[in-house]
C-alpha cells in the first residue's frame, strides 16, 4: 500500500509557495502543490523525501533571511523652520556688500580675515570662524552660495536647525585649524567653501548611516561629487586655500559619522535644544566679529 504524500510546508502566499517549488525542483525532490483551504498553498512530498525536503526548504529560508531587504522606516523628522539656509546665505552676501573684495587695507578684512600668524603666535582664534564670512570676490561668493543654499537645506533636513549649524561651525572651524596648522605661519585664507566642503563630507557619512542596510556603496554618491568639486574648484583663486577645502571635507566625514549616530538623532524633534543651539551659534559668529573689531 502507498504512503500518503506529507505536507511539508504552507503558506498564504502564491508567489512565494511558487519560490519553494522551485527549490524543490532544483533539489530533484518530486512534489506537488496543494491547496488544503482557500487561502492556504501547501507543498507535499512523498513520505520518504520529506525529511531531505524539509532540509533543502530549511536551507532555503536560512540564505534568504532578511532578503529583500526591508524598506528602511522614513524618516518623519522636520525642522520647525525652513529658511534658515536662505537666511544664512543671505547675510552672507549682506556682509559682502558692506566689506567689498578682499583689499589689504580693508578693517575687515585687517581684523577677520585668516592668518596663520596671528591665530598661532597671537591666539585669535576667532578668525577661524570669521574668515568664513569674508569672500575675496564675488565669483567667489557666488560659488560658495549657489552650492551652499542646497547644502545647507538638506543638512538642516538632516539634523535640524540648531544641531545643524553647530555641527557646521565646530567643523568648519577644526577644518580652518588644522589647515593652519599644516600650513604655519605666513598663510591667509577667507571663503565659506571650508564649511560647504565640510557640508558634503557630513551628508556623505549621514547617507553611509542611513542606507548601510541596502548597500554602503550609495554613501560614495556625494563624496564622489565632493572630490569632483576639490579637484575643479577646490584650488581656484588667489585667496581660496585646497588644504581647507581638505581638511573640511575630512572633518565633515568624522562630524557626520558622529551626529549620526541615534543618541543624537534622537534629540532632533526636540525644539528647545534646537533653538537654543541655533542662537548658540548664531551668537558665537557675533562674539567672532565683537572680538576682531576694535
């Protein structure tokens, strides 16, 4: 008398029952499918394939786990205000209007501009953070605008406002230092592009976090571009400095790994710590320019 066939799996799914048929079929396991109620598929073997059956389908589940990967939960978070690239770009070029090109006897430049003599042999460190307000030309502002306004927005989408900015600031800044620091003394610098290139490096490390599940590959797209950029524009001009652009780069790779991480991510809904870290900074560039000008 034969055995009856044994039912080795079910599932409610006809596209997948379809799957384990074919690791059977490709095991050389004779089956077939079976519709034990309405919505229910089955897969049944004869009773001495079941165990090797069982097996390959155990085997099957096993190399497959997690696979496709599952859309990755989308991120709800939104700053509260959404002009503040706008905002700063826009006091940018209302502080070029006032301090012209970069001239030797310009007070604003004298005070603010980056040198390294002054920063190492004096301590005016505030000229790691005012120097990026001050723009040798208006091509150069202009570069640093049209690509800041989109960089900075989606930074700020990323992070928020508040914690947005400082991490900006606090990279753009060590980005200046250890610029001045290769270079020693003798070495001027202005331009906003140490903080745009410390821009991409953090967006490009933010994306390498955010998609590491479905292919770290994707967080080479925007550092790609930021190295494109380093090599046609990262040199250009009398006053602009490759070694900034660098080391911002390299410093906003680091900062954007760390803001990443979900103990920060996790204050990003909170609008007072934003706040406050916005003002916090937008007061610092004020201390900035209160100490360099007499």
């Amino acid at each position: 008398m034969a055995e009856s066939p044994v039912l080795v799996h079910t599932i409610d799914d006809p596209e997948e029952i379809r799957d384990w048929s074919l690791v059977l079929s490709a095991a050389e396991i004779p089956h077939t499918i079976t519709c034990p109620s309405q919505s229910t598929w089955g897969i049944a073997v004869a009773a001495e394939s079941a165990g090797r059956a069982i097996s390959e389908l155990t085997a099957y589940a096993e190399e497959n786990r997690d696979w496709p990967p599952r859309n990755l939960e989308r991120d709800r978070f939104r700053p509260t205000f959404h002009l503040l690239s706008p905002f700063i770009i826009g006091c940018l070029v209302l502080l070029y209007l006032e301090t012209g090109q970069w001239r030797h006897d310009s007070p604003w430049f004298v005070a603010g501009a980056g040198d390294s003599t002054a920063i190492l042999a004096d301590g005016q460190y505030f000229r790691l953070i005012t120097a990026l307000t001050l723009h040798a030309d208006a091509l150069h502002l202009l570069s640093n605008c049209v690509l800041g306004v989109f960089l900075l927005h989606y930074l700020f989408q990323l992070l928020g406002n508040g914690i947005g900015l400082a991490a900006l600031l606090t990279a753009a800044g060590l980005a200046n230092l250890l610029n001045v620091v290769a270079h020693g003394r003798d070495h001027h610098f202005v331009g906003f592009s140490t903080a745009i290139f410390a821009v991409i490096g953090m967006l490009s490390s933010l994306n390498f976090r955010r998609h590491s599940a479905i292919g770290r590959t994707r967080w080479l797209m925007p550092l790609m571009a930021g190295l494109a950029m380093l090599a046609m524009v990262g040199s250009e001009g009398e006053r602009t400095d490759l070694g900034a652009h660098f080391f911002g780069l390299v410093i906003g790779l680091i900062a954007g790994y760390l803001f990443g991480t979900k103990p920060i991510l996790a204050l990003r809904p909170s609008f007072w710590l934003q706040t406050i870290l916005t003002g916090a900074s937008l007061v610092v560039l004020l201390i900035a320019w209160k100490m360099a000008l007499p």
